[in-house]
C-alpha cells in the first residue's frame, strides 16, 4: 500500500498536494452512524493492507452499555477492516494533515458483515441490482446549531447569532437569518470543499437556528457515506464558534423537529431511463408501486428511521412533520410526496426519516419499502388531495411499539438482513430500556407534590 495516495479521490490528493499526510482515521459507521475506528501514523498506514476491530463495536448502545447478540456468547471476535479508497477524505479542522478512509468490514474468512450499516445498504442495492435497476437518492438534511449545552438538565437553548440576540424562530428562507451565523455557514462550505462534498443549497428552516442543506443526486452508497462525514464536519465547523449542531429530530421544545427527507427514483441499467416515467412521460405502474410499497411498509422500518425515543417527539400534528402514509404531488402534509419534476426526474420523497437515522440505514429501509412495492405489485391508495395532517395518525407512537413492528415484518426483515435486524432490536431495546429508568423532570413537577 505504499502508493496508496494515488488511489484517492482527486480532492484528498489536492488536500495533501505538496505535503506529507501525518495520519489516518481509519473509521466505520456503527448502528448509530458514530464514526467508529483507529488513527495512526500515516506511514504506519501506508504499510498495512488491513486492520481489525471487535464485533462488539456493531453492539453498543448510544449510551455506551453492551447490547447482547442474539443467539451467541460475547466473545469479541474480531472484524476485518479493508479501506475503500474512494471514500478517503480530508479532516480539515485537525491541527495535522489528516485523512479519514472509511473502511469495509468483513469477517476473517473475507465476508461482508450483515450488521455493519454500510453493508446493509450494499445489500439492498444489490437486490435493486438483480432486476437491473440502480436507486438514485437525494438527501435533505435538517439540523439545528444551537448555544453550547454542558448540564443535560438545562434546555437547548438557541445560538446566538451576530446581532448579540439569540436566533429567531418562523423564519424559514430568510437570508439575513442565515447571515446570523455566517461564520459557521463560511466553514461548513470551507470544510466540505476540502472534503470534495458539493452542497446543493443552504438554507433558513423554520426553527430558531435549524438549517438545511441539499446534496445533488447520486449512488445511495455515495450519498450516505456524503452524509456521515458532513455531519462530523458540520460538529466541527460549529465547534470553532462556540456552538453546538445537532442533529437530534427534536432538541427544542415548541420548535420544529429536523427530518432527513429522502427524494428516490430508479433508473434502469440497460436503457439509463427513470423507470417511474414511460415513453410518454407518463408515470408508470412501478411508481405506483414503489408508492404503494413505502404505503405498506414504511411502518415496519419507523424504528429504523426514528432510532431513539427523542424521534418521536417530531411526529406532532401541524408541526412540519407528516404523521401519515398518505402520499400527494406537490403535498408537504403528506407522509410520501411527489415534487414537482420532469418526466426524467419523476421522483418519490420520503418525509418520515429524521435526522437522527443513520444515513446507511435510513436509505436502505426507505429503498427496501420501495423495492418491496415492486416486487410484489402493491397499488397505492388514492393520491391524497387536501391537509393530510387532518388524516388518520398510522405510525407508532413510541420506540417499543415500532420495534414490535419491525419484529413482525418478515418480509423487511428478508430485505435488511435477519441477522442485522436481530442485532438492532437488541441494541435499541436495550437504549429503550435504559430510557425508561430515567425520571424526567415532567414527573417531577407534576407527580411530586399531586398524586
């Protein structure tokens, strides 16, 4: 591996052009989409073809705690990791010049590991794949900036912004809000340039300091693995200003939760053509479907798309968050919306992930509902024309609840992975658990003294 820096992306050899690399992150995206790995010398790096790092890593809790993996002792085997060097990447807010590789992870007789998030995906692409279509995702990704939070006790509270007042609320599009925090804004495109990332867009959400940025269109793999590094670069670019980011779906209270909208078409191998459009540019009968399957059984994937108790504090009625299966053209009340587009760029948006999801995972359960859709022909109901927040409420309430469901749905359960579906029902009935023992400051104020 001694050449190995002219396997990288042209940017990441722009980066270090006319230096030596001093280190390399060598990282892969747990169940949480943590950066998960070891640093080293990057001559040490240059010299090692591959590296190792226990099971357990795919086992821990958000916490911090162990969940048991069913069927088997915990015995830590370890993972072999291999570097995909086209995903080597700048760490630009490092004092050296770093690099991160995120690294494929397999077993010691070169297997992928069914658990490992990014292979979870692969998977899914590869059952695309067999019928000769290849997913096309475009992400949106919601988040909040937000004045530091060291004592969990307190409130998240608003940044504030350049004016010397805390950032307003219901000011989505603004310009001069998103002026307010420039300074974090300029290091975000700075740090993603040095990456090689492209953003679509930057723009004022309607929370106190929630902001979105939209990624261009591409591979599935490419845009989660685009993902979970801006949002490492996000952190850090917030970091360098005294503030926070966070990407939980519902940090403030009274203000709107942050989604990962996720827009998907499929085009066909052979002809290269959007097979949701025909000849005609008409819709076709797989986009029914592909709507009809997102219909069926995106509630069965809920506990993938919103992971932690926090995520279900977004899905409130009249909130900017749909809470329905409904689907419409042009309908943001509804769960599955249809933008406007061309024929060629006929697409289908899922409104339900939040940005707490890991990239990986999130993608692969949304194109797994889809890809069940086609398969089995599902029709979709009618589309929905008017206020779907007026609709009947059709998802789980709580985490326990959507973990029941993705128990129970075997089909999705065929398309991720049993044993990776196995695994993330322990993990986060374990966090669900924990969750449960902690007496929240509502029940204080209202229990203590009253019942």
């Amino acid at each position: 591996m001694s050449d190995w820096t002219s396997l990288i992306p042209e940017a990441a050899r722009d980066y270090i052009a006319g230096r030596k690399p001093d280190e390399v992150e060598c990282i892969v995206p747990d169940l949480a989409g943590v950066a998960r790995g070891k640093a080293m010398p990057a001559s040490k790096f240059a010299k090692q073809e591959k590296f190792y790092l226990p099971d357990s890593i795919f086992l821990q809790t958000i916490t911090g705690d162990w969940a048991e993996r069913p069927g088997s002792s915990f015995t830590e085997p370890d993972l072999v990791l291999r570097p995909d060097f086209s995903t080597a990447s700048a760490a630009p807010w490092t004092a050296d010049v770093t690099l991160q590789v995120i690294h494929d992870v397999m077993d010691q007789d070169g297997n992928p590991i069914q658990v490992a998030p990014r292979n979870v995906l692969k998977r899914v692409m590869d059952l695309y794949q067999a019928e000769g279509w290849k997913p096309v995702i475009a992400p949106e990704m919601e988040f909040y900036l937000v004045a530091p939070n060291t004592d969990p006790a307190h409130p998240i509270k608003p940044p504030m912004g350049r004016t010397g007042r805390p950032a307003a609320g219901k000011q989505a599009y603004s310009m001069s809000a998103v002026d307010e925090y420039g300074p974090v804004i300029d290091d975000i495109y700075d740090f993603a340039e040095a990456q090689g990332l492209e953003i679509d867009g930057i723009l004022q959400e309607g929370g106190a300091g929630q902001i979105e940025i939209n990624l261009n269109h591409g591979d599935p793999v490419q845009l989660a693995d685009e993902v979970f590094y801006f949002k490492r670069l996000i952190r850090e670019a917030a970091l360098r200003h005294q503030i926070f980011a966070t990407f939980m779906a519902k940090p403030i209270e009274g203000e709107p939760g942050s989604a990962m909208h996720l827009h998907h078409s499929v085009i066909d191998i052979t002809s290269g053509q959007n097979i949701f459009s025909d000849a005609q540019g008409n819709s076709t009968q797989l986009f029914k479907h592909f709507i009809g399957g997102m219909q069926k059984y995106l509630p069965a994937v809920i506990a993938i798309l919103a992971p932690y108790v926090n995520s279900y504090r977004r899905y409130v009625p009249d909130f900017a968050a749909p809470i329905n299966l409904e689907w419409g053209r042009d309908n943001r009340t509804t769960g599955i919306r249809v933008p406007v587009s061309s024929p060629a760029s006929r697409r289908v948006e899922n409104r339900l992930a939040g940005m707490d999801c890991n990239p990986y995972l999130g993608i692969a359960a949304s194109l797994a509902c889809g890809y069940l859709g086609m398969k089995e022909q599902l029709e979709p109901r009618p589309e929905y024309n008017g206020d779907a927040y007026l609709a009947e409420d059709e998802l789980p309430f709580t985490l326990g609840d959507a973990l029941d469901l993705l128990e129970d749905c075997q089909p999705v359960r065929e398309v991720l992975g049993v044993e990776f579906c196995a695994v993330y029902e322990s993990v986060k009935r374990m966090e669900y658990k924990e969750f449960l023992q902690v007496i929240s400051p509502w029940e204080r104020q209202h229990l203590l003294l009253n019942v």
